[in-house]
C-alpha cells in the first residue's frame, strides 16, 4: 500500500506588493493591494510550471498539481 501524505500549506511571500510563487520564490505571479482578499485562488508560475491555490485572507498556499 501506498502511503498518502498530506503537504501542509506553505506561507506566502509578499514582495514589494508582488505574490512570489511559492515553489520558486522567484517569479512574481500576482499583484497585491492591502485591501486583496482571495479563498481558493488559481495561480499559475511561468517560470517553474506549477500551479497554486492561495487563499489571500489566511496568507496561505496548497499545491494544485506539479507538471
């Protein structure tokens, strides 16, 4: 049997007003304003191929998939 393991959410790394993605930390995939609030946001890093459900509100990110 295959043992399923649950990744805990990453925290989110605001900077200079820029979402970086949680995977890389290098690429800039959004745009953020204090008065942002987002649940169950889909972004997409150009740069790594990974996509991201971010949730503005709590300041917290799940893996969507891996390509």
């Amino acid at each position: 049997k295959a043992l399923q393991t649950t990744k805990k959410p990453d925290k989110l790394v605001i900077k200079d007003g820029w979402l970086m993605c949680p995977s890389c930390g290098k690429q800039r995939v959004l745009r953020i304003y204090p008065e942002t609030r987002a649940k169950c946001l889909q972004v997409y890093c150009k740069r790594c191929g990974h996509e991201h459900i971010v949730n503005i509100d709590e300041c917290l990110c799940q893996s969507a998939c891996a390509t």
